[in-house]
C-alpha cells in the first residue's frame, strides 16, 4: 500500500549530452529505495534538432535513437539501447515508467508540396483572412533515413490541418490546409482563440482514418520495444477529444488494462478541466493547473496570501482521483512559455500540501530533488543565467510520504496564516501518522487531533524546521507549532 509519487525526470534544460538515460540507469534503485514510486520520462523520439533539443518538436515518433536523422543518431537523452536498458533498469527497481507522448503535431518535414490553404485571423481561429490559395509547405515526412523500418507510412499534406510557414512566400502565419476532411480546424478542442486545435508546425488531422490507425500501430509498436507502464499525454487541450478516447482504449486492450494516462491540459480555471474529464469519461487524470497556480500566487503574496483558499477551484478538491498535483515543471520554470515558478521559500509548503495529504497523485519536479543551472534568452533578448536550488528538506518530505502519510485525514485549515493537517496512521505501516502545520507569516500553533491510536505517544518534527517534543494526550490531540513562512511535520518519535 505504499504511498504513489511521481518524479519528471528531467526539466527543458536537461543536458544535451545523451547522459540522461544512463543516469536514470544508474539512480533507478536510489530512487525507488528514497520513495519514488514512477518516473515521467521526456520525449524519446528524434525531434528537428536531433540531439539538442527537448523532444517536443517532433520529428519521427518510431526514432528513438537508431538512425542518423537531423544531425544524429542518439536524441538528446541518449541511444535506443541506452533508453531500453534505463527503463528495464527503473521497472527492476521497482518503479512504473511513464512515457511522453507527444501527438500534436510535426515539425522537419523532409519535402515541400504544394497545398490548398486560406490564412487565418491568429487571435480569432474560426476567422478566415483569405480566400483559398496555394502554397509550398513543409509536409511530407518520408524518413529516409530510416526507410521503411517499423513503419512504412508517408505523411503528407492530407495527415494535417494547418501549417505555420510558405516556403514560397517565406511568410510565417496561420495557415489552414484545405483537404477532404473539412474546411477549418477539428472540433472538439478547446475554444481559447477561438478554436484552439492549431498550436504549432505541422498540426495532426486526427479526422482522417489513416492517421488515426498509424498512431494507434505506433502505440502498440512501442510498448512492445519499450515496456511502459503509462503515458503522459502533451498538449490535449489542442487535440480533438474523441481521438485519445479511441488510442487510450486501443491501447489498454492491446497493452494492458491499467496503463496510467495524465493528460496536459494547461488551464488555470478549474472548469475546461472538469469538462475534458466528462467528455472523455474518466479515461485520464490531468494535471492539476488551477493547484500549480495558487501556489505560483501563494508564493509571491506571502502573508498576504489566505491559506485557507489553497485548495479552492482545484482539481484535487474536487476530483481528486483523477488529479496529479505538482510544484513546477519544465514549462513553468524560469524562462520558459508558461514561465511561473514557485518560490523557494514557499516550495517546502506547497510539496507538504501534495506529498503528505491523501488526495491526488503527487508529481515532483526534477531541479527541486538534484538542483538545476542553465543560461537563455528571456524574452527581452538578454541572456539570463538560472540557478534552482533542491528545495530544502525535500528528501524527508518524500520519507514523510513513503512512512508517515497513511490514514484518515483531519482538515484544519482554518486560518489565514496558519493552517494544518493530520494523518491518523494506519496499522499495516508501522508507526505511521502525521501532523502537519504550515505558517506563511509569524510563528504559529494549532491543536490538532491525530486520532486514538496515536494517544499519549510523543511527536518530534521530523523536518528539523521546530525544535522540542509534543506528548499528545489520552485522544491523540497535541498543540502542534510552526516557525514562520516554513512547514513543520510531526511524527512519532523513534
């Protein structure tokens, strides 16, 4: 019954050496003996840039490292050897290995046709700004390099709905290619702009058959080269709903019934996510944005912020079976599109809110376990030099949830500046249960009831953050305390 947390095992500026699939090689057992229970894993097939960039430019979804395409064989994590030896490596450990899956679209095509399109209003999806003309676009994918191997199939203009850029021209817009499917976008996506289905490059036509059974060969050729245990879906507010329904039960009757799903849907109001939840039937959980996003203000506000709100409008409040909750990730670190971080004093707090309570699947994010250093362009042009440090104590937060975090849970979040839980503990994990107490002001307390079964034990903290013991009396309850702007967690004392 032990505790399921998630680690991305990697951020936008992992190096571009091809070490990080030995890495996970070498660290599969240390972190499946600290707590991890599964790693997401990046994009594994050959993008536009070859070796250098993250993977979700994507290039040729059946390269995972074999051929010499875009200026090498390895991508930017490593070899196909490399990457199949890293999973069997974590599935050994004892940990689930999810893939990304990165559908979207397609970028590097290796030939030009000429296509029917009409250019769109950018801000406005639906609105044509032309009428029907041709232009040479970047939409055959042949693969030479890999001729024919795993799959034969020709992607051509009739595979996607829209493209970025006339060669022709040499003009860069939004271009809706005019084919037998319709004449605009798919329906279906989500109604930003509009209609959302374009987001970049060469954008998938999930309405035509074709495309729809490739993908779903593809689904079933790569679990049997890389033996996954669940998929991480990019971008599917962008894509039409009924499609991942189709691949996702495809693949769970090919596969197996208990393939895990999480879905990227990259919205900070709660409501599109409930509705992707209905309209695809609970097919998969999502990533819970809203969460991110109260932690992102939380951070910044300080004691400005009303802690008793931290879980208002959230997919964890309210369908938390269906919620992977996170801190950061590689889109929302700094200098990135979604640019939000979390700040470093509030990231102890925000991952004792998804580690230590019993709702949601809790996600940790590479540079807040190893640290992380990188330089880039912020969008004023400057080159900016990053630095994110671990955040502190993480690795007794993960304890805290792999020994401590069992039980029923006892809510107290009842003050602004001030708020806490409980965990009562659970007979099967020896020792187990919690108080947690969290201040983003002054010092704090809070009596706190951790049930009878922890009556008259004595609680320590066990992050270090307050010193002193607390003897809980004959029902369990004890004046738990807090240091200002930290978190303090309570266990037994060995």
């Amino acid at each position: 019954m032990l505790n399921g947390t998630m680690l991305q095992y990697f951020h936008w500026y992992s190096p571009a050496d091809g070490s990080v699939w030995n890495k996970l090689k070498d660290e599969a057992k240390n972190l499946s003996e600290m707590g991890i229970t599964s790693v997401w894993l990046p994009p594994a097939y050959k993008s536009t840039e070859g070796g250098f960039s993250p993977g979700y430019d994507v290039y040729d979804i059946y390269d995972l490292g074999e051929f010499d395409q875009k200026g090498s064989v390895r991508t930017k994590y490593g070899t196909r050897d490399e990457y199949i030896e890293a999973v069997n490596a974590a599935r050994a450990a004892g940990l689930r290995v999810y893939i990304d899956v990165v559908l979207n679209h397609m970028g590097g095509a290796d030939e030009t046709e000429k296509i029917p399109v009409r250019k769109v209003d950018p801000e406005d999806r639906n609105k044509f700004i032309s009428d029907t003309f041709e232009i040479e676009a970047f939409t055959k994918f042949t693969f030479p390099a890999r001729k024919g191997k795993y799959s034969q199939f020709i992607w051509d203009h009739s595979c996607f709905s829209g493209i970025d850029y006339a060669k022709d021209l040499e003009e860069t817009a939004i271009f809706s290619i005019q084919n037998e499917y319709g004449p605009g976008w798919e329906d279906g996506v989500d109604e930003e702009m509009g209609n959302y289905d374009y987001l970049m490059f060469a954008d998938i036509e999930f309405r035509n058959p074709a495309v729809r059974e490739e993908l779903k060969r593809w689904g079933k050729w790569y679990y049997d080269t890389v033996q996954f245990d669940g998929v991480r879906l990019d971008a599917v507010k962008h894509i039409n709903q009924d499609f991942y329904k189709e691949w996702l039960d495809f693949m769970r009757a090919e596969t197996k019934d208990d393939l895990f799903a999480v879905g990227e849907y990259w919205f900070i109001d709660l409501n599109p996510l409930l509705n992707y939840i209905d309209v695809t039937e609970g097919r998969m959980s999502l990533f819970d944005v809203p969460l991110h996003n109260n932690f992102h203000k939380a951070s910044n506000a300080g004691k400005d912020y009303d802690l008793t709100t931290i879980f208002n409008d959230t997919l964890v409040a309210t369908r938390p079976e269906l919620a992977v909750t996170l801190v950061d990730n590689h889109d929302t670190q700094p200098l990135q599109a979604l640019e939000a971080p979390v700040e470093a004093w509030f990231k102890p707090i925000a991952y004792a809110l998804i580690l230590l309570r019993a709702q949601g699947y809790p996600c940790i994010f590479y540079p807040d376990l190893f640290s992380a250093t990188y330089t880039d362009k912020g969008g004023d042009g400057n080159d900016y030099e990053i630095f994110l440090p671990a955040c502190d104590k993480i690795d007794k937060l993960i304890l805290a949830r792999k020994q401590y975090a069992y039980g029923e849970q006892r809510d107290y979040l009842d003050h602004p500046n001030c708020i806490g839980f409980t965990r009562e503990g659970v007979d099967e994990v020896g020792n187990s249960g919690c108080a947690v107490i969290i201040s983003n002001s002054e010092d704090g307390f809070k009596t706190m009831d951790t049930g009878a079964r922890n009556a008259g034990k004595t609680f320590i903290d066990l992050l270090g953050n307050h010193e002193g013991e607390i003897k809980l009396d004959e029902d369990g309850c004890g004046e738990f305390q807090v240091m200002a702007g930290s978190v303090s967690v309570w266990v037994q004392k060995p």
